[in-house]
C-alpha cells in the first residue's frame, strides 16, 4: 500500500505537535538577530528621543526576548512529556508579546521630522516582520497577530503624518504587510501538506512493517517474524542453559475444505485455528503462520535436560491437540472436524539455526502424517542423521563457493557442419578429495538449501566475463553462451535488472547470452515469465526451454513464450534409435519447433547415426559427447579454433 492509499485520521491532531515542533526548531536562529536590532535601533532613536523614552522599551525588548529564549530552552529540554497545546499558547504568547514591543517601536520611536530615522526604524521593522514569517509560520494565529502588531502603528504614524512621503511610506507599509501574510499562509500551507505527507508515510511505513511482519489473513506473525524470533530464543537458550521446542503442525486434508465449500470456508477455519493457538500460548511464546494450512508454535524456558524439555513439549502438543483437533470448528454454516498432525523437535542441540530447527520440525510432521495423522511425531536421531548428512553437503558447497572450487565448463553447440555457435556453460565442483563433481550432485542440495541463489549469480559472471574475452577474440564469430537459470532463479523480483547490470559490468554483450529455462520454471506464472523474458528480450537476450519434453509440454503455453530455441531432452534422444516410444516424442517435438519456427537442439547425441535420424527431420543443431564434452576455458579456445573455418574468424560470423 502506498502513501496515498492510507487513511490519515480526519481531525488532523496530529500536526499540532509537528507543526508547533516547527516553529520551535526554527526559532534559535532568530534570538541574535533580534537582540542586535533591539540595540540598533535604541542607539539610533536615542539622540531623537532620550533615555527616558528609548530606555525602557529597550528592557522591554530585552526581557521579552530573554523569556522567549528560556521558553525555547524549556521546551527542548522537555522531549519525553510534550503538550502539544500547552506549547501551541506559549509560543504564541511569546509571538504576541514580540509583537507588541516591536508595534510599541512604530509608534512611540517614530521621529515625525526625521526622515532618516523613519526609514531606519522602518527597515529594522520590516527585516523583523520578514523574519517572522520563517519562524512563525507554522502557526497561523501567531505570525498573523505578530504582522499585525508591528506594522500596522507603523503604518498609523506615516499616514498620520500627513507628508506626501508619508502616504507613500504608508501604502508600502500595507502593501508590505499584505504581501507578508499572504507569504505566510502559504507558508502555513505548505508546512501543514509537509507534515501531512510525512504522517502518511509514516503510515504507509507502520503498515508496510507489519504486512512484512505477520500474517494477512490470521495477523499471526509470518516466517519472516517467526525467524527473527527463532534467532532471538536460540541464542537465549544457549545462553542461560535452558531449552525449547519447536511444534510445526499441519492441518491434516485440509484441501478437501477449499475443494468442497470453497476457499472462504477454508480462510474462517484458519483463523478459527490463529485465534485458538493465540488463546493457548503464553506470553513468552510465538504462534506463527508459515501460510496455507502450516502453523508454528516456538516455546521457549522448558527446563535445562532434554527430558525435560521433551516431555513439557510433548504434554503442550497433547493439549493442542485436544484444542484444535477434538473441538469442531464452523464455517459457511458448516460443523467441521479438523485433526492436526504435529512434529517437534527440541533446542538447542547442537549448532542449529532456525532453517534447521524448521526442516526438523517439518520432517517429524511429516512423519506423524504418514504414522497415520492426527498424532505427534518427535524429531528422531534417525532424522537428524539424514538432515546431517544433508547439512554438511549445504556446508561443503558453501566453503566451495567460498574458496573458489567452481569451475565453469563450456559444452559446444553445432550445427550440421559441426561449425560451433554456442556453447553452454555447466558448473562442476572441482572437490579437493572427490576430484570433480557434475552439478546433478550438488544442484539439488543448492536448490532445497537457497544456496543456488549465490551459485548461480556466480555462474552468471564468470560466463559473462567469458563471453566477453570469446568477443574480444573472435567478434561477430563469436559463438553465443548459454546460461541455466534455475526455477527458483527465474522466479526472483529484479531478475531481469539483475543480469542487465551483470552484463554491463562484465562488458559481456546482451545479444550473444541465451538463457536456459525449464519449462516448470516458466509455466508457473506465465504472464510474469512473458514479462521478464520480453524486458530481457528488447535488450537482446534469447531463450532456449531446456529439457523440454520433460515437463508439462503445452503448446497453448508455448505460443505465449517469447523464446526461440527447444532442447530435446537427452533422455529422448538416448535411445531414439530403439524405441519407437522416444523416436515418436522426438519427432513430435520437431515438428512442433518447425511449425513454430522455433530452432531445436538435440541434447545428449553420441552416435552419427543419431546425428542422421534427427537431421532427416529437421534438426540442424546438436550437443553431445560426439562432438565435445565440457571443457575448461582455455580448451574452448582451441576448439572454436578448430572448429570454425578462418573466414567467419575473419569476421563473416556464424548464426546463433
């Protein structure tokens, strides 16, 4: 929600103190200024009217400055408790009081037959009338009770005077002031929208805080709370010595609510569930909502032994169990019996987070569902074991990207004359025990643990910063460079703007990088898949669907995707030669890229007598082990060197 979107209160209160905080800021500068006119001008009037006369409002002035600077002082040495109001009447007793000793000037030190001294004592009015209106402005009663009072004798004097000066001087006097109060109610009106626009973003920020926060529907705090909270009891519990839980449950099928009385029903079961947990836990505790029918519960303080703390977990699950499964809930006019199933696992044990303590917990739910449902599973060694396992692998590929034991080879593309245009760029995990790793066993662990995030934006570089030196030395003949974005990649906000900012850092050309997508990556959501792929598109980008034939194929889908290239998967191509089942799909899959006018690419082709079966319909483009294999960088040089004749390394180039 924007700013202008959210609902101000209407009696406005709030910009009292804000605007009665203005005024008070913007006053410290003023107090100089005043005092050395206050002297001026006494010292020039003296010799035209005396001490007797010129004295005492100079103690005046003085004292009335003197209070407004303690007024000034009290009020910043007042932040915690502030009455608006209060402030609002001192301030402008204070403008009233300012007022009349510099009115009392105008008219009491107006030398009717020196004409020097009025434009003196007129000029020093005017420069404090003027400056009032950045002081006072902020209070409309007050600057225009202050203009008033220290013009308007003024003005009196000169027409009394009679003199044609003098109603010259006059008219300016009130042109002045007017010009002065409309300055200060736009002044006014512009301090007011200020104060207005900053309490609507502030608005905006308070509502935007808690959407990032907590749950929509159910207003239980989200994962995003729920984990900050986590780190907060961990490090607690290790801490002062004590432990906690962590209850993850699962509202057991409840899919058939939303299917059978629709979703509504389903949103008032949840928050039947939110407002029975929030009723259940205690103060120290956390109910969450991770969002469909996943809820959280974290307890903390449950003793200082496992034991303990297990059978205090166990005993609250027992109870939530009673209060969310044995007690009907409704919804639409409907009674409806709804069991949960919960997994727990206890804290801290080791050197867990908070994803971990939640994979935990997830896994021992899931456990008590296939144990039957409606139960309570406790988090076993048995799982923590496979969790280990997978942990370390998280741990192991972390310190590889940490220590750069990537390293990103380059399989060749041909055509049919086994001419190079592409090549794709495939990461391998140059292990310093296991020798080098192929991505299908590190890829999964990297997709599950989020790391592939960090994985695949450091591939996106290093082929970047290559495609750049393949430009450099070969220019237009240059082969293209594919790059595999992951459905989780794919999926991130800014994707676009990301690899464009890549790219111009790297120097690598947008018109020579194809990204690869799968076609569950890209039919998740279609309309923003089209977007990002058209803003890429306009600044030259390509793309190939790869695997394709795997996924959920559909060419109603594939008319709306602006891509060029189709993978055949290798798992087609393999054995196309001996199963008629591969060799229909393959056939059909280039067909479909014909009449799409779509180029393919056979992935996984080892044999020549593949290459013939698959030229003799359609398909111009291979990849496979019959050609190369990936290779380093520098290999991919002698390669392409090889591979394509001297006169496209001229400069004729080659299509891609």
């Amino acid at each position: 929600m924007n700013a202008s979107h959210v609902p101000v209160r209407q009696d406005h209160s709030y910009l009292q103190p804000g605007l009665v905080d203005f005024h008070y800021r913007s006053l410290a500068l003023s107090f100089v200024a005043n005092m050395v006119n206050a002297i001026l001008l006494a010292a020039i009037q003296l010799q035209a009217f005396g001490p007797w006369t010129v004295a005492p409002w100079a103690a005046a002035a003085l004292v009335v400055i003197g209070a407004r600077w303690l007024d000034f002082r009290a009020y910043h040495r007042n932040r915690e408790a502030r009455d608006a109001a209060r402030w609002e009447r001192r301030a402008t007793a204070g403008a009233v009081a300012s007022g009349l000793i510099w009115g009392l000037a105008g008219w009491f030190l107006f030398p009717v037959d020196d004409m020097a001294r009025q434009a003196v004592l007129a000029f020093v009015l005017a420069g404090m009338a003027a400056g009032a209106v950045t002081t006072l402005s902020s209070l409309r009663f007050a600057v225009s009770a202050f203009l008033a009072l220290t013009l308007l004798p003024l003005m009196v004097n000169f027409f009394a005077a009679g003199t044609g000066m003098g109603l010259i001087m006059g008219f300016m006097t009130l042109l002045f002031f007017a010009s002065l109060h409309v300055t200060a109610r736009r002044m006014n009106h512009t301090i007011t929208e200020s104060l207005e626009m900053r309490h609507a973003n502030e608005l905006a920020e308070r509502h935007t805080r808690r959407q990032a926060h907590y749950d929509e529907l159910t207003h239980l705090p989200n994962r995003r709370l729920l984990g900050e909270r986590i780190g907060q009891e961990l490090a607690r519990s290790r801490r002062h010595g004590d432990m906690g839980a962590l209850l993850f449950l699962d509202l057991d099928h409840f899919k058939n609510i939303n299917d059978s009385l629709g979703h509504p029903a389903g949103d008032q079961v949840l928050k039947q569930v939110a407002q029975r947990l929030r009723h259940r836990v205690r103060g120290e505790d956390t109910a969450a909502r991770l969002g469909g029918d996943e809820f959280v519960v974290l307890l903390s303080d449950l003793g200082g032994s496992e034991a303990q703390a297990g059978n205090e977990a166990g005993a609250f699950a027992a109870e939530l169990q009673r209060i969310l499964s044995h007690t009907p809930y409704h919804a639409q006019g409907h009674e409806l019996h709804v069991s949960t199933s919960i997994g727990i696992t206890l804290f801290p044990l080791g050197d867990e987070d908070g994803d971990d303590l939640l994979r935990q917990a997830d896994t021992a739910m899931y456990s008590a569902k296939s144990g039957g449902r409606d139960t309570v599973c406790f988090y076993r060694t048995d799982m923590q074991q496979a969790v280990n396992r997978r942990l370390q692998a998280e741990k192991e590929l972390r310190t590889a990207i940490a220590n750069h034991q990537l390293r990103v080879f380059y399989q060749p593309m041909v055509d049919h004359r086994g001419h190079p245009f592409g090549v794709e760029a495939l990461v391998r995990w140059s292990h310093p025990e296991r020798g080098l790793i192929t991505p299908d066993h590190f890829i999964p662990v990297a997709e599950e643990s989020g790391i592939i995030f960090e994985l695949g934006n450091w591939v996106l570089r290093t082929a970047c910063l290559d495609l750049a030196r393949l430009r450099q030395r070969y220019g237009t003949a240059a082969p293209s460079v594919s790059i595999n974005l992951s459905p989780r990649q794919f999926l991130l906000p800014g994707l676009a703007d990301h690899i464009i900012a890549i790219a111009a850092e790297t120097a690598a050309d947008l018109n020579f990088i194809r990204l690869e997508v799968t076609e569950s990556g890209l039919l998740d959501d279609v309309e923003r898949a089209v977007e990002k792929m058209e803003r890429l598109r306009e600044h030259g980008v390509r793309f190939s669907i790869d695997d394709f034939g795997t996924g959920y194929s559909s060419l109603a889908y594939l008319k709306q995707l602006p891509v060029d290239t189709l993978k055949v998967d290798r798992s087609f191509i393999r054995d196309v030669l001996v199963d008629k089942d591969d060799a229909v799909i393959v056939e059909t899959i280039l067909a479909m890229a014909n009449h799409l006018r779509l180029h393919s690419v056979a992935e996984g082709v080892e044999t020549q007598e593949v290459v013939e079966f698959l030229s003799a319909r359609g398909c111009e483009r291979f990849q496979g082990y019959l050609f190369a294999r990936p290779i380093p960088f520098d290999e991919l040089l002698g390669f392409i060197d090889e591979h394509v004749p001297m006169d496209v390394q001229a400069g004729a180039g080659l299509p891609n």
